[in-house]
C-alpha cells in the first residue's frame, strides 16, 4: 500500500490496475458494438441470385437470422425475399435489416445446403 502525504484518494495499486479497467470502461466507438460494425447492410437489389446473410428486426422486437440465395426484391414492400436451405420463402422488411452481407457459396457435400 503506497501511503501518501497529497491530499486525495490512495491508490492501493499502483494505479496500473485502475488505468486498465478505465480502459475495459470506455464506451465502443459509435456505430460499432465490441468493435463490430452494426447497422450495415451489404446486399442491393442487383444482387439477385447471390447467396446472402441477413440480421434483421421484426415487428415484435426480436433479431431474425436467415441465409439463402436472394431471390426477389419487392420494390412496393422494400423488402428482400431469401430462399432459405429449407426451401421457405423468407421475407426481410428491409428498414429492419441490421447486418447484410454477400456470402460465398455453400460447400459441396454438406447435407441441408444448397449450392
């Protein structure tokens, strides 16, 4: 324990400690949570026929998640419409979308996934 004659609080640690856990206390950059861009969405309508990744909002308040091949872009609804590996129409309003994304292909050989 480091005792001090200066008014103020007594650092008990040497002051390392405290600076480090400042550190871990700073608020992330705006736009970005735990360093991840958040807000982002990759994917246009001329993307047609790419296989895509969405994180989007739904009505309730819940994250929805859905990677498929785009299919269509309904212009009337602003809405993405994804076919998932399951073969479901996915629809992903897209004011809501929070992250989206281009992906790569499947890989061959994995059962459920398309190509």
């Amino acid at each position: 324990m480091r005792v001090s004659n200066l008014p103020g609080p007594v650092s008990t640690t040497g002051g390392k400690s405290r600076r480090r856990s400042q550190e871990l206390r700073r608020p992330p950059r705006a736009g970005t949570v735990r360093g991840v861009a958040i807000g982002r969405n990759q994917v246009r309508p001329q993307d047609l026929g790419r296989r895509v990744s969405f994180q989007y909002e739904l009505p309730n308040g819940y994250v929805g998640e859905v990677v498929g091949i785009l299919e269509a872009w309904d212009d009337a609804a602003n809405t993405f419409l994804v076919r998932n590996r399951d073969g479901g129409l996915v629809r992903v309003p897209a004011l809501g979308v929070r992250h989206g994304k281009i992906v790569p292909p499947s890989p061959r050989g994995v059962p459920g996934e398309r190509s």
